[in-house]
C-alpha cells in the first residue's frame, strides 16, 4: 500500500505491507516524491530514502496488476 502525507513540511510516500495491524513499520519512505514515468499499467516515483544516516535517491517502480488475461 501506498500513503502520500507530509512530515515537517514535505511531502513523504511510504509503502507500507496491507493489513489490519496498523503498528507495522513502513518498508521504505521516499521524501519529496515526484512522478518519475506512468505508462499502461506501471507508475514509477523517485526521492530521497533516507538509510541509517545516509540518504540515497530512489526510484520505486510499481506494477498494477489486472484480472488475468482468459
């Protein structure tokens, strides 16, 4: 899943594991999002992650699955 918020006055995109516990860590967050690519049905966000004390740019690349093709 997904979330677009703001932490101290930026924007921030996590991608968090779907499910009722909401205490769960995020898996990555990427601050200052912007939309990298969007073609058919892939969408591609890039920003800063912040890991230990480093901070890396990232580029999250995700895939929306439709119904099986019959």
């Amino acid at each position: 899943m997904l979330t677009l918020d703001q932490r101290e006055g930026r924007d921030r995109l996590g991608l968090w594991v779907g499910g009722p516990d909401a205490n769960v860590p995020p898996l990555g967050l990427l601050w200052q999002p912007e939309l990298a690519a969007c073609a058919y049905d892939t969408i591609s966000f890039a920003g800063a992650e912040k890991i230990g004390e480093r901070w890396f740019y990232q580029v999250w690349y995700c895939e929306i699955g439709g119904p099986p093709r019959e």
